[in-house]
C-alpha cells in the first residue's frame, strides 16, 4: 500500500519561563561569575500579559500572518497587539503555573516538588488539558524547605519566591544532574503540549497515532548513552498514543526537516499509516542573549520555551492538508562543500531542477526564522533576511532575476522572522501552520521549508547540514503532475 | 595588506562565510592559516 | 565572539605574539563584521570574554575587502564569496571593519 504523505495538521506552543531563564546555558555560567546579574535579568523580563501581546509571539501562534508582521514597526516589544490572547488558531501561549503543572504531570520520578499555592494556580491554568491533571500536587512550603535543603538539585521559583525544586537523580552521574533533568523534563512537557493540542485538532483519537518522531534536542540518557535516550514515547505515553512507539532524531537545528522527511516516508511506504513529528522547548537556550539584551537596554526576551508538533498521514485523511512532495526532497551531500553556494545549490536548486521548476515557482521559502528582534542587539544579524537574500542571489546568479529584483523577491518570497531561539524550533518549521492556513484559504500553493544545521558545534565535523522539502496543496500538486 | 606569508587568524560564520572557507582561501594567497573557526550564532 | 574563541585567539598572540597576524572575517553582515572587528582590535566591548580589555590591535579585514580578494584563487573566490558579494551591503561591511582597523 502507499499513499500520497500530507502534512494534515501543525500545532505550536510557547511556555512562559521568566524563572527559568536564570538556569539557561548562558544566564547560569555568568551568574556564577557575577550574581548581581541575576537582579538585573529579572528586573528586565517581560510579564505574562506583554509575552502574551508581543507580536512574533502572536505570529508563532497563528492569530498573526508573517506579512502582518512586516507591517508592524520595531522594536515589536513597544508596539504589543493589544487585542491579543494566549490561543491561537494554530498553538497557544501558557503561563510559568502552567509549565510547572505540565511538568510535574510528566515527571515519573518524582524529581519535581513544587508548592500547594504553585500547584493550585497550575491546575487552575491548565483546566482545558486533558491528561494526568490529577498528578499536579503540591507540598506545603515548609516541606518544600526540607525538600531543597536536605537534598542535591536547584531551586524552582515563581513570582519571587521558592516554589519548587528539582532533584540530581544520581549523585555520580552528570547525566543524570538536576540541571540535565530540568532540560529534559522541560523539552518533554511542552512537546506533550503541543501534541496534546495537535490531537484535538484532529479529527484522529491518540490511539490512531502509530509512530512518534522527536527531533528536540536534549539529550535523554544516562551517563552510559547521554543523549542516546529517546523522548518520544514518553511525551506519547502521557497524551495517550498507546497503539505508537517511536524514536528520536537528532541532527542539530535540521532535526525537524530530516524528521518531517522520514515521517512522509514512512507514510508513503506504509510501513505506518499516522506518525507525529514532536519537538519540545530548549531549556538551555533560555536567556542565551541576555548580555546583550542588558547592554541594549531592551527587555530580555528569550523568555518561552517553544515547542510543536506536526501530524503526517495520507492525504485528505483528516481534512485538508498539504502534500510532502517527498520526490523533491533536498539535502546537502557530505562531498557537497560548505560553500554558501554549494549549500544553496544542492538545497534548493537541485530539488528545483529535477522538478523542472525555477525558483520562482516557490511562493513561499521558509529558512531559519529566527526573530531578528532577539538577535540583533547581540551582533548577530538578522538571520532570515540574511538567508533569503542569499536566496535572492542565488536565483540572480541562476538568472531567474535580475539584480534590481532581489529587494521584491526577498519581500515576495520571504517574511521575517518571528520565531523563538530555540535552536530546532526556528528551522523552517515555524511556518508549516501558516502554510496550511494560506493552502486551506487558497492563497498557497508551493513552499519550501529549508533547514540548516551547525553539526561543527559538537567538534566531530567542520560540516554543515541542510535539508528541505516541498509542500504543496493539493489541487496545485495535482496540476503540475 | 599582502597576505602572503602572514599567520592567518579565519573567524567565519555559518550564514556568511565559513572558517574551513576562509583557510582555503587565506592558503590560496600564500597565508598560513593558524586558527580558524565557524560562529553560530543561533 | 564566542568566549573560547576569544580565549583561543588571546592564547595564540600571548604564545607566538602578534608579529605577521592578521585576521579575516567572513560575517555577513556590518554589526556582526564590526563586532568581530572590535574585539580583535581594541577588546571585547561586551566585556564578557577573555579579550575584555584586552587590545591585540590585530590587522583585521573581512574577505569582501578588495585589496583581500585580489590575492585569493579567483574561482574558489567565486564558490566561496561570490553568492555573498551578491547579497551582502559589501560597502556597509567594509566601512564597519575599517572603523576599527583604522
């Protein structure tokens, strides 16, 4: 049997964290260098309701196209939607009770203890979700005390106080650190979120689902195979996907893409009928910027954990969805060359190529969307536009446009960018929603999501990596077979 | 600045120009290519 | 910069000093190139790193630099550099990096 793949539905969810930006990679080794940095990062975390109001946020969540986003003037972190609410049509904004609630339901080992008040108001902000919620219980704060006091592992705090803690399960593994614990305890809870959401926006019941593909990059283990754990059938077990098992893939930033590839084809070759890509929040990666966010005196704003997850099916089977043209799938060969060009070429041209398509039959290209707002004050650029106007190049020096044009095809083909740092989460990926929405509109009907990924980070390559796919909506698909 | 024979320092970055590209380049003028490095910056 | 690397390039021109050392930059674009830029040159103005204060005063130019290019392989210049000559404010960089070199 084989079917057409589709991507049939996407979800996104963004967790408040102002208390945990203080455990992020970044904020963690320079506050143990200058406490008095701790003051100064929260004194400049944003509250809930402006979190809720910030217009990328509003992007991530689908209640705001990337093209209204252009609209909007900067900095975006004054110019707040102030009509805005926490659910969106494709994903939803959670407040720091209900992160805490999310994990403590997904905690099997009892690493978690937070307090009574701090699991009331968790239970409180989490009434629409549907598992496990009887596990969200807390201790009175003196035991809470004893808890921190007596044992090895951090502090957890919400509006200014102690009100949890997390427990080193291991004192001689580092694996197995609280620190480490608190990252994948975190990835696991909000994939469980955002898969939660992808299921009632489903037409399918979580036992339909046969395979789980986590692409988060947390590493799950102990100190015998760290970071050779898999979450994905511990974030299924909570939501109930008790017919799937599933597997981790790990490729860096391009671990959604890889995973959304692999999923189509397991679609398409039969083997499962419904599998779930899943990608929970990067704990780390909170705060990554703050120094710089001090320096500039704008808010610290890498202050949510991000997650999604996208269900792949056979086409048409749970409504309108778009089309994994798997036959056009793009990767960057290890003999490719790291050249800008030799990325782009084997990425985006070749698949084009064999298709018999230019580059401007591309309607929509999604590359790293990171939202530039958070990276520019840090030097860092503005990645997307960087990414589309090598794009824009590269279809000059294919002669596809001339060069007076790349300014209107970065403006046509591009958006900016509005996703969360979240290393996996800004990979292309972000725009799967929108794309659905504009395809079930009719406003779409190409687009390719690329991803890139920095395996020279680990020290055992100098190699990138890059993937892509197409996507097209379905009447569009038929047509141009 | 003639690169020839100079103790070449390459910080390149993933979105731009790679550090394994700028040595390549840096040697192709007669540079040596004493330290190089890719920046991510995300 | 990253911190390690500012530690790396600290460590190489306390070793073998700083005679015949330049640096080369690949950023693409002016802010970062002019980051890059100034800590090479005066220190680390996010003061957070091992250059923090610490002014090598290396030469440093960025690979779009003419007076770079020139030197270099000129079809490997292409394949590395050429996309980016394309779709980077080349003036706007090498304005940047000469502020701090100069």
């Amino acid at each position: 049997m084989s079917s057409t793949p589709a991507i049939l539905n996407a979800s996104y969810a963004l967790a408040h964290a102002p208390d945990l930006v203080r455990y992020g990679s970044k904020p963690v080794r320079e506050i143990g260098r200058d406490p008095s940095l701790l003051a100064r990062i929260n004194g400049s975390l944003r509250p809930w309701d402006e979190v809720v109001a910030y217009p990328p946020n509003q992007v991530f969540i689908g209640n705001l196209a990337p093209e209204d986003l252009a609209s909007i003037p900067r900095p975006w972190y004054e110019n707040r939607i102030g009509s805005a609410g926490p659910a969106g049509a494709f994903g939803r904004m959670v407040t720091q009770p209900a992160l805490y609630g999310l994990m403590k339901l997904c905690d099997d080992f009892d690493l978690l203890t937070i307090d009574g008040e701090l699991a009331e108001h968790a239970g409180a902000d989490l009434v629409d979700f549907d598992h496990r919620r009887d596990r969200i219980t807390g201790v009175d704060p003196a035991e809470l005390r004893t808890v921190a006091e007596e044992s090895d592992g951090l502090d957890l705090f919400h509006d200014g106080r102690l009100a949890g803690f997390i427990r080193t399960a291991h004192d001689q593994d580092e694996s197995l650190a609280a620190s480490v614990l608190l990252e994948n305890l975190a990835s696991k809870a909000t994939a469980v979120l955002a898969v939660s959401d992808l299921l009632r926006r489903s037409r399918l019941e979580a036992g339909d689902i046969d395979y789980l593909l986590n692409c988060g990059e947390e590493a799950v283990g102990d100190r015998y195979q760290r970071g050779g754990g898999s979450l994905s059938k511990a974030v299924g077990e909570v939501v109930g996907c008790l017919n799937a098992t599933g597997s981790d893939i790990k490729a860096f930033c391009s671990a959604p893409v890889h995973a959304l590839v692999a999923a189509g084809a397991m679609v398409a070759a039969g083997v499962h009928k419904y599998v779930v890509v899943l990608g929970g929040g990067s704990q780390a990666k909170l705060g990554m910027k703050f120094g710089a966010h001090l320096r500039n005196g704008v808010p610290v704003m890498e202050d949510c954990l991000a997650s999604m997850a996208f269900l792949v099916g056979p086409s048409g089977a749970d409504g309108d969805g778009m089309e994994l043209r798997l036959d056009l799938a793009g990767k960057h060969p290890i003999g490719a060359g790291s050249s800008p060009k030799a990325v782009y070429e084997s990425l985006v041209v070749e698949p084009l190529v064999r298709a018999g398509l230019s580059m401007t039959d591309i309607d929509k290209y999604a590359v790293e969307m990171h939202n530039p707002e958070i990276t520019e004050p840090g030097g860092s650029g503005d990645v997307p536009r960087v990414n589309y106007r090598t794009l824009a190049a590269m279809a000059v020096l294919r002669r596809e446009i001339g060069r007076g044009d790349m300014d209107g095809f970065v403006a046509e083909r591009g958006m900016p960018g509005f996703a969360p740092t979240q290393g996996h989460i800004p990979a292309g990926v972000p725009y799967l929603g929108h794309a659905l929405e504009s395809m079930r509109r009719g406003s779409l009907d190409r687009a390719m999501i690329v991803a890139k990924g920095s395996l020279f980070l680990g020290r055992m390559t100098q190699l990138v990596d890059g993937v892509s796919f197409i996507v097209e909506r379905p009447a569009a698909a038929r047509r141009q077979r | 600045m003639d690169l020839n024979g100079r103790r070449v320092v390459a910080i390149g970055e993933r979105e731009g120009v790679t550090g394994p590209s700028l040595k390549l380049l840096a040697e192709s003028a007669g540079a040596d290519v004493v330290f190089s490095v890719t920046q991510c910056f995300v | 910069m990253d911190l390690e690397d500012q530690a790396n390039v600290n460590r190489l021109a306390e070793t073998s000093g700083t005679d015949g050392m330049v640096v080369l930059l690949g950023q693409p674009d002016a802010n970062s190139a002019g980051l890059f830029a100034e800590t090479v040159t005066r220190g680390d103005p996010t003061w957070a790193g091992p250059l923090a204060g610490v002014p090598l005063g290396l030469p440093v130019y960025h690979v779009l630099e003419p007076e770079i290019k020139e030197q270099m392989d000129g079809e490997l210049y292409d394949e590395h550099v050429g996309l980016m000559e394309l779709s980077a404010d080349v003036d706007e960089i090498i304005k940047w990096v000469a502020v701090y070199r100069d």
